[in-house]
C-alpha cells in the first residue's frame, strides 16, 4: 500500500512537471447542488440504482442506494467526515445503521482538476471526453452537453448517470439519520486513509464506490 502510494505520489509529481498545452478540454466542474441517478455495476457484478444528491453549500453528499432486489441503504456523508449508513424499519424491524469516520470531506465541485485528458470515446451511447485522474477515476463527460455520462473506479465499479438536474436539493428532513444510529450500540468505524485505500490529489474512493475529498 506504501508503496502504492509513493508511486501514486510520483506520478502526481511527473504529471505537475509536463506541463501540458492548454488545448485540451477540461471536465466540467459540478454544479454546487445537484442530483444524479446512477446505475450502478459494482465489484462483485451486482447492480444498485443510487440516488446522489450532492450539497457542496451544505456539506453533504447524499446517496440513496436501492440495490437489486435488496434493501433501500441511506448513505448520509458529511464534509466533517462522518457518514451514516442505515435502512429505515426501526429496531427489530430490519433498521440498521452503522457510522464511520473517514478523515476526508465530500469532493469539490472541481475534484476532477488536473485530470489526464485521454481523448474521445462512445460510451452507454454517448460521444464523450474521456479524462483519467491518479489512475483512479475514469470520467466520461458528453461532448455536446458536457453532462456526465459515466465514471468508472481502478477497482471495476462503474456508475451510470441515467438523470442529472443542476441546482436541485434533497430535503433537510430525509438526511436526518434515524435515532438508532445514535444509541449505545451503533457501531463506529474509523476509516482513515490508509485503510481507505488511495489517495492523492484530493480525490480519494472508499470501499462503496463512492468519492471523497480529503479534508486538509
Ligand atoms: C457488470 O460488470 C461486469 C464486469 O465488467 C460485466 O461482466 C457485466 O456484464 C456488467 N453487468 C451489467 C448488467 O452491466
Ligand atoms: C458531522 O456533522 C454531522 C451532521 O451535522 C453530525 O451529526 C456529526 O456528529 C458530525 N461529526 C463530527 C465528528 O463532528
């Protein structure tokens, strides 16, 4: 992992050094609010649909995942790093919630910054500009409306965007994690760079497919 790292870490060097002409496009920053529906293909080849609702204003990053023919998991991450997993039904009644610390915020609008322009390709349908960051992310944005189409992690997850409305917010009240997840028993994970895997650049993935920042 260490060395990893140090790779990563020089390449992120090499690519500050080359300094590249300015001719090529640049990804689109987020819009500050937004929502998306993503289709999502994780590692394992099984599907979830996710709702993401992205509040840089608030400092949250929202995301709703229905996987296949399974449960309906609130994913609720703040930028102070803490995220609440949980299903709604109450205690006894299949209600769940677990709470990690991550040592990284929400991504930036512009998280995709300095990304590696790698040229056009059809993807889902789409004539894209394709951009890869710190061999991490893949990002597929459609020439003609610069919406995101697609993104895809080093670790084989890949995230169809089916719907995308700028400027759109989720209601304070649906991110409000149930009260079990602050009872005696909820169980605190504390994920911090390292074991979250990559790093560098401020773009950093957990374990769920999902993007965070780090905070520093
Ligand atoms: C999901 O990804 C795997 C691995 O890339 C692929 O074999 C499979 O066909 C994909 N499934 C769907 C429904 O896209
Ligand atoms: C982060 O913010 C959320 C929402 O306000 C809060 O519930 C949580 O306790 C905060 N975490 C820390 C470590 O302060």
């Amino acid at each position: 992992m260490k060395i990893f790292s140090n790779l990563l870490l020089l390449l992120l060097l090499f690519t500050a050094a080359s300094t590249p002409g300015n001719l090529s496009p640049v990804p689109k920053p987020w819009p500050e609010r937004f929502h998306a529906l993503l289709y999502m293909n994780l590692t394992d080849a099984k599907l979830q649909l996710s709702d993401l609702w992205y509040d840089w204003p608030r400092g949250r990053n929202v995301n709703i995942f229905q996987k296949q023919l399974g449960v309906l998991l609130y994913d609720i991450e703040w930028d102070n790093g803490t995220s609440f997993y949980y299903t709604l039904g109450g205690k006894g009644q299949g209600g769940s919630c677990e709470v990690m610390e991550f040592e990284v915020g929400i991504p930036r609008p512009n998280f995709l910054d300095g990304a590696e322009y790698l040229g056009t390709e059809v993807a889902d349908g789409f004539l894209c500009n394709v951009w890869q960051k710190v061999n991490f992310i893949w990002y597929y944005e459609d020439v003609e409306t610069q919406l995101p189409v697609r993104w895809d992690f080093y670790d084989g997850i890949s995230s169809h965007v089916m719907k995308f409305e700028a400027n759109v917010a989720l209601p304070d009240s649906i991110t409000q994690a149930p009260p079990y997840c602050f009872g005696e028993v909820q169980l605190v994970k504390k994920m911090d760079v390292a074991t979250t895997g990559v790093n560098g650049d401020n773009v950093i993935i957990n374990p769920f497919g999902k993007i965070r920042r780090l905070i520093s």
